[in-house]
C-alpha cells in the first residue's frame, strides 16, 4: 500500500471544517492542515498561518512540506488561478482552475454559457454602459434583478421592487463603483419566483454525481427578515427537490452544464453549486458557485456515505464514473450562532463556552484563541449540525446544540428548517 497522505486543505470557515471532518476519517490521510484555518479546527488539523490569497507563500510552503494533495474550496484563491498554480508545482489538487472557475467570478459569463447552450435560466441584459442600463430600466417589469459582474462577497445582488430602487442601484453599481471593478459590468435579469434549492456536485468534467440537495436560509432575521447574510442555516434533503425536479435538473441544467464547459474549452473539476428556482416553468438556474457552498456542505457532507478523499481523488484523476458514490438517508440541520449585529457592526472577542462532548459536532468559523480561551472572531461564529432519521429530528438536534453553548452576544436564528417542514406536512 502507498505511504499514508498529507492533505492541505484551504480555507477557514464551517465550510473548510466540515470538510476537514470526513477527510479526517479517511483510512489515507496522515494528517491535514489547514490554511490558515481557525482555532475551533485544532484538534482536527494543523494550522498554517498564511493568508489564503497569498499564493506564492501557499506553493511555497506546499512544496516545502511535500503536500500530496490540496483542497481548494474558497471562492477568492480559485478565482485567482491557485489550483493552477498548486498544479504547476506538482501537487495534485481538488478544485477547478480558474478558466472554470470564472463560471462563479463572472455572472457574464455564466449568463452568457447558460444563453448559448440553453441552459434554462432567468432572461438577462448585460450593460457596460450606465445610460443604457438606465434607459433599458424604463421597459423593465419591476421586480427586477440587478447584479455586480464580478465577486462582491455575497452582495452584489440586488432585487429591486420599483424603478426608483433599480436606477439607484445601478447607480451605485456603475457610477459610485460601490463594489469596486465588479460593477463595471452588470446584469440585469428577470424576478424569478418559487422555492430555492442548493445542489452541490461532484464532477470530473464528464461525469456528474449530485449530493443530497439543500436549502439555505440567507436573511439574519426570522421569516427571511432583515438583512442577507453569507447564511444562517441549513437543512438536508430540501423537500422542494423531488425525483421529477432533480431529473429535470440533470436532464437540462447538470449535465448541460458540465458538457458545455467541456465545449468551452473549460473543463469543471471540482465541486459545482447549483443555486435554483424552482419556478411554476420548471428549475432555472440562479447562480452557479465553483466551490462549496457555505453553509451547505455542513448539511450534504454528514449525509455522504462514501470516503469523501476517495471521492475527491476521482474526481482529480478523471475517473469519478469508476466510484459508486453512496448517500446515507436520513436528515441534517445546521444552525448558525452569529455574534448579534451581524451582517452590519458586531463585537469581537467574546469568550465561548462550549460543553467538551459537542465540540465534534461543531463547525468552527470566526473564532479565535485567546489566552487559551476560545473566543469569537468574526460574524457567523461556528455552526451546530445535527443528523437524524427524520428532518425534524435533525432540527430538534442542532438546536439542543445551540443552547447549550454560550456567549455574550451570541444570535441564532430560531426557525431553520420550518419552511422545509411545512413543505412536507410537518
Ligand atoms: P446570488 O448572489 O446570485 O446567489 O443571489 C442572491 C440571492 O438573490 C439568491 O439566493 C436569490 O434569493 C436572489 N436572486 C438572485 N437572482 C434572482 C432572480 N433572478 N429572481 C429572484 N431572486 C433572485
Ligand atoms: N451559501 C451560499 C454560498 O456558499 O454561496
């Protein structure tokens, strides 16, 4: 048997701890590290304190410590070419390069493929030029869509209800450059509505595998109030995702999907997130991601049953048709404890007090060590998962996780997964 495997996975969030999590049940790893990684991760990696846009030091240090493989999962290092640079020195890696990975870092671009091989998805325009993205706002019908070109951390989407709040959002967008270069090119789209649905899935470029579907709960407040957030919760399977849905889905969106990108010269490798509408005309596409999703992957990893390295390899080595990728049945919740405040001003430092027998069912985010003491650092602070045979069970779970930990300006939502178990009756 070949020598047992060091694995470097990039990243700090939930998201890079669930993932850390099944890797580290791998019988093939010898040990992972994270980069940089947060101080909830201690126990199930090493931390490495470089940033994870710094490429040059990442290539560095992967070289140096003889890394075998290399997770990329954030948006921001593939966009910028990490995994063809990781590549270039060796080191075979889980990610798409980023001639992929622009299916994500441009919404132009995305509209543009799903335009040309009929990928279904909500009608568009593409303005550079703020008169004209003006003008055309008049003949549009309100609801409308407004959305940066490029990366915008989540915020460059804007649904406007009148013509008033689009003008000035597209004002914003390419006169007071509010997100920077990313507005210089917008998107101006259909209001789709229906049910969303997160889908992650794994593909090698010809073979597409989907993972349990997922529902996400972005707005900071009960009743999707108040402000969107990088998301508060999740749950596992999405009751909107029936068999007939995730058929359509493979039928006119995933694998259209994965071949167009072949024909584009940009083969995907990696995981691709399919953000959907489920609309009374059928699933659309919302957005395409070229990672995980965060906080998804908290909700579809615990329901994968396969060896996820085993998976990930395939998926590098182009044979993920050669693997039977099985999914284990039941449900999964996650709630995130945010510090109040957040998406706008919170503290930072608080002390957390987590009972020792929950830390393995935690995924760490903004945290930080202070003195020996765990304590917050960032907005979505960690996020307590749960599984169970039924989807209220895995709620009940999480949310017993939830309140028993504690700190001072701790904030959760209280109604994940409600909307989903009304959808079943519940
Ligand atoms: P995105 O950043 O593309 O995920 O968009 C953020 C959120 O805006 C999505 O999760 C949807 O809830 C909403 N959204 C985006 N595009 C549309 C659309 N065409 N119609 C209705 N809602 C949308
Ligand atoms: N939860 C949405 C995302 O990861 O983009």
């Amino acid at each position: 048997m070949n020598a047992k495997k060091k694995v470097l996975v990039i990243g700090s969030g939930g998201r890079e701890h669930a993932v850390i999590r099944r890797l580290k049940e791998s019988p093939e790893i010898e040990t992972i590290y994270a980069l940089p990684g947060n101080a909830g991760m201690k126990n199930d990696a090493v931390c490495v304190p470089i940033g994870a846009m710094d490429l040059d030091a990442i290539v560095a240090y992967a070289v140096r410590s003889a890394m075998d493989y290399c997770v990329v999962t954030p948006d921001d290092p593939l966009a910028a070419g990490l995994v063809d640079r990781l590549e270039g020195a060796g080191i075979p890696c889980f990610g798409p390069r980023q001639n992929a990975a622009v299916i994500e870092s441009s919404k132009v671009f995305a509209k543009d493929l799903m335009r040309r091989y009929g990928i279904p998805t909500a009608r568009y325009e593409v303005f550079t030029d703020c008169a004209a993205a003006l003008a055309y706002l008049k003949t549009a019908p309100m609801p409308t869509v407004i959305k940066a070109d490029g990366l915008a951390l989540g915020k460059g989407v804007i649904i406007a209800g009148t013509l008033p709040e689009a003008e000035a959002a597209v004002r914003a967008m390419m006169e007071d450059h509010q997100f920077g270069a990313s507005g210089d090119r917008i998107v101006i789209e259909e209001f789709l509505e229906g049910p969303e649905v997160s889908v992650l899935a794994f593909t090698d470029g010809k073979t597409l595998v989907p993972l349990v579907s997922s529902m996400d709960h972005k707005r900071a407040g009960d009743g999707d109030t108040g402000l969107n957030t990088g998301g508060m919760g999740t749950v596992a399977p999405n009751p909107y995702y029936t068999a007939e849905v995730a058929q359509t889905c493979m039928e006119t969106i995933f694998l259209p999907t994965i071949r167009a990108m072949v024909k584009e010269g940009r083969p995907f490798k990696g995981c691709l997130y399919f953000g959907l509408m489920v609309t009374k005309d059928g699933p659309k596409v919302i957005e395409y991601n070229c990672r995980f999703g965060d906080p998804e992957t908290q909700v579809v990893l615990p329901l994968l049953r396969t060896d996820l390295f085993t998976v990930m390899r395939a998926v590098t080595e182009e044979r993920l048709d050669q693997v039977q990728v099985e999914l284990e049945p039941g449900s999964a919740c996650c709630v995130i404890l945010a510090s109040a405040g957040y998406p706008s001003h919170y503290d930072k430092g608080i002390p957390i007090d987590i009972p020792d027998t929950l830390r393995s069912s935690i995924c760490f985010a903004g945290v930080a060590e202070k003195d020996g003491q765990l304590v917050t650092n960032g907005g979505r602070v960690l996020g307590c998962v749960a599984t169970g045979d039924t989807l209220s069970d895995a709620i009940s779970g999480a949310y017993s996780i939830a309140d028993a930990i504690h700190f001072e300006n701790k904030y959760c939502r209280r109604d994940i997964g409600k909307r989903a178990l009304a959808a079943l009756g519940e």
